[in-house]
C-alpha cells in the first residue's frame, strides 16, 4: 500500500512539475492577458477585418493553452506582442513558473 502511495504521489508531482503555471501565482496576470487578448480583437474588427485574421486563433491558443496548463513558446509569446497586444504580449513574457516545452 505505501509503495503504491509513493508511485501516486511521484507521478503527481511530476504532472504538477510539467505545468508551466501555478494558477494561483499567476491567476491576475492570466486574466490580464485574456482582457488584453479580447479588447485587441474587438478594437480591430472596427478597425481592419484582416488583422483579425490572426489576432482570433493567437487568442484562443492562448486560452486552451492556459486552460490546460501548457507552455507558450516564446515565439508565440512574442508575436502576440507584435500582433495583438503589447500588454498582454509583455504579461506573457513575465509569466512566472513559465517552463519552455
């Protein structure tokens, strides 16, 4: 029974360990983004329809991703400051616990 219990927790903290956010560290920075994310997507349908072509699936990457507990690139990270947000592409940047796939 406890060499069972070793392998449950072993393979929790290793689960726990690839999670690139503790969602409690970083649960105001995570709502900041998404915020960001979706003002920029608004603003530029009345602006312009083809930057909306990328801002919208660079958004909802970045939502299932966060979601999930997985990693953002640093090239995603990146582009979604050049493309989308300054601000949500910076929040990304200073992420913290943020653990490169």
């Amino acid at each position: 029974m406890d060499n069972q219990t070793t392998e449950n927790q072993v393979v929790e903290e290793q689960v726990v360990g690839t999670s690139y956010v503790d969602q409690e560290e970083n649960k105001g920075l995570i709502t900041a983004i998404k915020i960001f994310m979706i003002i920029s997507c608004v603003a530029s349908v009345s602006a312009y329809c083809i930057p909306l072509i990328w801002m919208l699936p660079m958004t909802i990457i970045a939502f299932k991703k966060f979601k999930e507990g997985k990693p953002l690139g640093t090239a995603f990270k990146v582009l979604t400051l050049l493309f989308v947000n300054i601000i949500a592409g910076v929040c990304m940047l200073c992420l913290k616990g943020d653990k490169e796939a």
